[in-house]
C-alpha cells in the first residue's frame, strides 16, 4: 500500500496514477510536466487509450478506483514503463525532427503522442537503435504529408476551377430544391428533457437510441426555415436560411453565422481547427458532401448531431446574462451554474464590464445574449466531428455541451481581455 | 496542518466559508474579488485570500466526481477522502509541489488583475511581461488539473520573452531569468506555439513623483476629492491610492470645472471619464504631470447641482459603468492590499516580476 492512502473502499484514480507514474522516474520525464505528473494529454493520448482502457476494463473508469483493483492498475502502468520510457524518447526525436524539419504547425502532443507510442512498439527504446533519428525525421515527414493532403489552397483551387463552377452551383440548387418542405413547426418532444435530466451523471442509452430511430433531432429542425426561426437561434442573420454560395475566400476573423457561411467557409473552418485533419475524406467528396450537409435538417448530415443540436438549443435557453430563468433539466441546471460562477470570476480576473459603454458591440451582444454564442460554437463543434468522422454517442453528449459553454466563455474572456490591450493601460 | 469547516450547500461542496469574519455577505463566495488569488481545476473553483498566509485554498467543489482526481494533491489524501464522504470538518496537509504551484499561479494571477501600483504609497508597477511569463510557467505546473484544457496554450500565446531576455544579465536575477527562458521555451516546443520576442529597449526611470497641475484660473470656488473605484478602472491605470479632485473655477466669466486623477506608475494612456453634478468630463493622461486630467464649461442650472451633489465618479468607459455602489469597506481593504503588495517585493518566495519591480528594473 502506498504511504499516505487511507484503507478506504476507494481510492481517486488520479493519485494511483501519479503514485504509479512517480515509479517510472525519469525516463518518462518528457511527458511529465513541471509537478512530475503525467500531462493531461498523457493521460489522455496514451494511458487511457492504450494501457488503461478504461472502456474495456470498466473497473478503471471513474474518478475512484475500488480498492480490490488498486494494485492491478497500478501494475498495468508500471508493466507499461518501458514502453513508455521508449515512447519519452521517441517523442525528443521526434520534437527535434520537427525544429530541424522547420514546422511549426499542429499540436506535437496530438500529433506526435501515439505516433511515438507505435514506434516505441516497433523499434523499442531508440537509445539502442541506430538510425534511429532518421525514422524520427520519416515520421513527421509521414504525419505532415497526411495532413498537407488536404489543404486550403487546394481547397480553394477546386472550388474556384472554372470548369466546375456552375456544376458546383447546380449541386447546391438540386440538394436545395430537393429539400422537404419545411414550414412546420416542430413539435415539443419531452424526451428531449428527459435527455438533459440523465446526460450529466448517467446518461440513457435506450432514451438516447429511441431519440436517434424516432429522427427526432430532424423533427426538430423542421422549424427552422420558419421566419426568424434560425436567427433567434444565432445560426443566420437572415429571416429565413437560403443555400449556400460556393464562395472562394474564406477568414477566421468575421466568419457569418453558419448557414450563412459558404461552403468554401465552412470547410475552412474545420480545416484551420481540425486535429485529425488527415481522417477527412479528399477535396472532391468533401466538397459535395457540405453541399448535402447544407440542404438537410440543421445542415448538419447525422441524426446524432442533429439530436445534440436540439438539445442545445433546450438546455442554453437558461444561460442568461441577467440570470431569473428556472433551469428545466439537470443540464440546464449545470450550465447555468457554469455561467453564473463566471460573473465571480471575472470580477475577480478584473475583466471589463460587458455593459461598459466602450466595449465593441459585437462583443457585448455575444455575452449578454449567450444562447446564440452557445448554439453557433455546438454548430461548429459538430459540423467538425462530422468532417472527422467521429460518431456522437449518448455519453459524449454532456462533455460537448459543457465544453461548448466553457470555450465560449474562455474565448470571451480573452476577448474582453484584448479590449484592455487596445486601451493602452499600463500593463 | 489547516483546519477547514465542510459545508454542503445545495449540490455544491464549499471548503472553509465559515472562516471568514462575520458581516461578510451571506454568500458562499464570501471573498471580495480583490482579494482573491484564483485556480479554476475541473469540477471547482479554488481561492486563496491574498490577506491570508494560509498554505491552502477555500474552495466550492460542483463536481465532485471530476475533483476526486485532483483534490488529494491540494489538501492531502486523508482530507479529500473525509471531504468525498461528507465529513464536516478537514485537517489539509501541507507538502506538495502541486499545490505549491496552483498557489503561486493563483498569486500571479492576483497580481496581474489587482497589483495596486501607486507612486503615492510607493509601490512600483510589476512588469505584465514577467507576469505572464511567469503565469505560463506555473500553469504548466497545474496543466493535469485545470478545467481549461488548453491553458498552457492560451498562457504561453500571451507570452512575450522580449521583458524575460532584458533580465538575463542582470547580476542579480539573471540566472533566474534564464532558467524561465529556457523553460518556457522548452514547453512553447513541446505544446507547438511560437513565442514572441520583441526588442526591449531600456526605458528612463519613470519613477518620479508625479507633480499636481497648476491651476491658471482664478481660485477655486468650490473643490473636494473621492478615491477611484478599483473596479471602475482597468489594471495599471490609476494610482490606486490616488484620489480624484475637482475644483470649481470662473474664467472669463464661465465656470469650469476640472478634475485631476493621479496616473499609475508606467501607464501609457487611457480616457477616462469623471461624472460630478450631472457633468461629464473626459480625461485624458498628461506624461508631463503623471496625471489624467479634464475640464468642462458648467452650464448655470448645474452649478446647484454642485453644491449638493460633491462626490466624483471616475470610470473607464471602455471598462467599466459609473454603476460602481459605494463599498464601506474599501478602503480598510485596499489599504491591507497596498500593504500587503509593500510587502511582497521583499517577501522570500517573492516572484521575478515582484523582485524585478523591487530593483527598481523597468521592464515592460
């Protein structure tokens, strides 16, 4: 038993990790941070995906370990360390290949991460290895050529290829033209809350799986050719959503709202954003893929996103800026509680106040009318996934709808903070 | 060893609210912004009381589930099993490099929102530039823990090693200076962003005391002075003890009223704006005086307005809202926060930026 934890029936997952990942000393060093304990991405990238399995081996999920399991996890990460000691290695060889190779772009922990890991499988620890540098310098001449595949210029060059302009503006009319009628309005589904109530703590499989047969994420799109319908929900600035041009320019500053967004817009989107960028498909599919994806419910192209969409929609109506509203399900509740807990911290970040006559405009519409921040963020968030091919499933729901609030309020936040800089202040 | 009483409030867990003296507002946040050193870890909020030495934090926990993770390294493995399994009172255990590091980025952080730089009571401004340089460092030390999952990004993106490179030989923290240099490079590689390096150029001392402005008009005919609301203002603007005043005078024929605020040390300009007896004055930053400074013609039917209504209202407004309520508090509080900032530049685990603004070094 390690020092220090008590003979309880449980034992937090975190401190047998770190206690664990303390054995392996130094070795592992370059995917520690400064504390000595793995880095979140560690944990995420290559513990729990690839030693862990927490999805496999449900008794080392959760935030506490039973105690019957402590020495058994604690064995898979030391039975891991030379492995892992080697993919610390890699992962310096693989840094160094990258400042030689010039390239500043991406993520190395994401790109890198279990590209190492692979290699440590492969070669074992590269100290013993000769050669090793240049299979270092292979794989992240590997990983960049995936990703370079796809690329906004290319993007751009296709789009904007005369010969293809008016069959690219002919796909769009056709997929518009084929769109059912969507006038009605969509009809309450209470299962919807139902959802929101379980999603935080224990999300419902079945409730999840009928809400995808019952299509009842494209139920509720249907409204939302209605008049003002998807402008009240911060997806157009338009009465009503019209198709999209192809457009052959694109920046991440001022992009319109979704639908209003061209589908050279769109897809830049997720291209600049996009970790895994080398899953998606090549240009071509890509581009008559988003000319579907914008004639269908939502514009978005799976059941399950347009579900969340929906769900969305219902737990960020209580995310107000002047606060009053009941939430009406336990996410609500959370997300409202997010947002409340923000005003304390931006008093005590002594960040501007929204209402402050000199702050731009756009800025304080976003914050004082946050379920339209809210939907536009989850809109995005999904469309991305569907580009990356990642399915969404019942308990992945709450993390992206707690994560869409917490990056608009960090975006915010940074946001505001720029106002200062601009001011000139002292510091 | 700390003791700390365990509230359940609703869903929520609060650590140590019933430590704090008694008048405060009913609130489970019961510290005043300003006071507040703060670390936002998954599932809570954690706040250290900059007037407090306490090793540990107060904290309201939501997600207890997603705390579980972390908690043990911040009040010790005992103290977060009794806090899970609904104890009422905790003993936290002091001793671990994670809390010494989620203490020492909620300070940074503290110091550059409230840092209260005054030329009055002589506490010098803290380089922005080794703040966040420093507040990059220390956030990678906390990295595992945070609820934003691209905190060392966001931190090491606002870095700039120009101020950092200007200290590295300096005698005294120069070694010190290049450790943070080489570290915040070798994390700016590892989490793939470019960090700046702007030239920094030594600037002339800006350390004189500021001087009053003159008055060219005739003698006053009416005056008074308010403090500044912190919360009106923006960091690094107003001294922050320095007061506003205003004084009432006839110029061929016209009344006029101005107003002066004294500046913070190192300010670089700014509007603001004063708010007396329903007129408005724009004030602009004067290098010579060290001084924000307007005046406004007052319209006759306002000059009774002035005789009742004496209190000045100064606020930024690209910041703020003249909507600030008067605090009974504020200043013995802000008085204890200047003290408090004195004592810092010569305290033992003082930052580089504190012990940098110590030495009198001018870096941006």
């Amino acid at each position: 038993m390690v020092q220090g934890i008590a003979p309880s029936a449980a034992v937090p997952r975190g401190m047998l990790i770190a206690d664990a990942w303390a054995q392996l000393g130094d070795a592992v060093a370059p995917l520690s941070n400064p504390s000595g304990r793995p880095l979140a991405r560690t944990v995420k990238l290559l513990l729990d995906p690839l030693v862990l399995r927490p999805t496999l081996n449900a008794r080392f999920a959760g935030g506490v370990i039973d105690v019957e399991h402590v020495d058994e996890l604690r064995a898979a990460i030391l039975d891991a360390g030379p492995v892992l000691a080697a993919t610390a290695t890699w992962f310096q060889l693989v840094k160094k290949a990258r400042r030689r190779a010039g390239i500043t772009e991406g993520h190395p922990q994401d790109l890198y991460f279990q590209r190492c890991f692979e290699l440590a499988h492969r070669y074992g620890d590269p100290k013993s290895m000769s050669g090793a540098a240049g299979v270092a310098a292979g794989a992240v001449a590997e990983v960049h050529a995936e990703r370079g595949s796809v690329t906004v210029n290319r993007l751009r060059a296709f789009v904007t290829d005369p010969e293809r302009t008016a069959e690219l503006a002919g796909l769009v009319r056709s997929a518009w033209e084929a769109r059912p009628d969507g006038g009605a309005a969509a009809p309450a589904h209470a299962e919807l809350r139902e959802f929101l109530d379980t999603c935080p703590t224990a999300p419902d499989e079945r409730l999840w799986r009928r809400l995808v047969d019952e299509r009842v994420g494209t139920a509720e799109g249907a409204g939302l050719d209605r008049p003002g319908v998807a402008r009240r929900c911060g997806l157009s600035s338009r009465e009503r959503p019209a198709p999209p041009e192809i457009g052959d320019r694109a920046s991440k500053r001022r992009l319109p709202r979704p639908f209003d967004r061209s589908i050279m817009e769109r897809l830049f989107a997720a291209f600049t954003s996009a970790f895994h960028r080398e899953s998606m498909g090549d240009i071509p599919a890509l581009v008559v893929g988003e000319i579907h994806r914008s004639a269908a419910p939502w514009q978005l192209a799976e059941e399950p996103s347009r579900i969340t969409m929906a769900l969305g929609r219902e737990a960020s109506t209580g995310i107000d800026y002047f606060g009053g509203r009941v939430a009406a399900s336990a996410a609500e509740s959370r997300l409202q509680a997010r947002w409340g807990r923000e005003s304390y911290v931006a008093h005590v970040l002594r960040l501007p106040d929204p209402e402050a006559s000199g702050i731009p405009e756009n800025l304080r519409d976003d914050i004082l009318i946050m379920p339209l921040s809210y939907m536009r963020r989850l809109w995005a968030r999904l469309h991305g996934r569907e580009l990356r091919r990642e399915a969404t499933e019942a308990d992945g729901v709450w993390d992206l709808l707690d994560g869409v609030l917490r990056s608009v309020i960090l975006d915010q936040r940074d946001r505001l903070r720029r106002t200062l800089e601009r001011e000139g202040g002292g510091t | 060893m700390t003791e700390f009483p365990v509230e359940r409030i609703h869903s929520v867990i609060v650590i140590g609210s019933l430590l704090h003296p008694p008048g405060s507002p009913p609130d489970h946040r019961p510290l005043h912004p300003e006071r507040a050193a703060l670390v936002e870890p998954r599932g809570a909020l954690l706040y250290w009381d900059v007037l407090e030495p306490r090793a540990h934090p107060y904290a309201e926990i939501h997600e207890p589930g997603l705390a579980a993770d972390w908690l043990w390294e911040v009040y010790g493995p005992e103290a977060a099993d009794a806090i899970l399994g609904g104890a009422d009172r905790i003993a936290a255990e002091a001793e671990s490099p994670v809390l010494d590091a989620a203490r020492g980025l909620a300070h940074l952080r503290w110091a550059e929102a409230w840092w209260p730089s005054s030329h009055e009571a002589a506490v010098p401004a803290l380089s922005a530039g080794l703040l966040r340089a420093e507040i990059a460092w220390r956030t990678a030390g906390v990295e595992h823990l945070l609820d934003d999952e691209e905190a060392v990004e966001r931190a090491l993106a606002a870095v700039d090693l120009g101020p950092v490179a200007a200290l590295e030989r300096h005698p005294v923290l120069g070694a010190e200076a290049r450790d943070l240099a080489a570290n915040l490079a070798g994390l700016a590689e590892d989490y793939g962003v470019v960090l700046r390096t702007a030239e920094v150029r030594a600037r002339p001392q800006d350390w004189a005391l500021a001087a009053g402005g003159e008055d060219e008009a005739g003698p006053a005919l009416a005056g008074g002075e308010a403090p500044v609301s912190w919360e009106a203002v923006p960091q690094g603007l107003v001294d922050a003890v320095g007061r506003a005043r205003w004084s009432l005078v006839q110029r061929a024929g016209a009344f006029t009223v101005a107003v002066d605020v004294p500046a913070a040390p190192k300010v670089r300009g700014g509007v603001l704006t004063a708010r007396i007896g329903g007129a408005e004055i724009a004030l602009r930053h004067d290098p010579d005086t060290g001084m924000f400074t307007g005046e406004a013609e007052v319209p006759q039917g306002l000059l009774a307005h002035l005789s009742s209504q004496r209190t000045v209202h100064v606020f930024d407004p690209a910041f703020g809202t003249e909507a600030i309520e008067v605090d009974p508090d504020a200043p013995a509080r802000r008085a204890a926060i200047v003290a408090h900032a004195y004592g810092r530049l010569a305290a033992a685990d003082a930052s580089l930026a504190e012990r940098a603004a110590a030495l009198g070094i001018d870096a941006p």
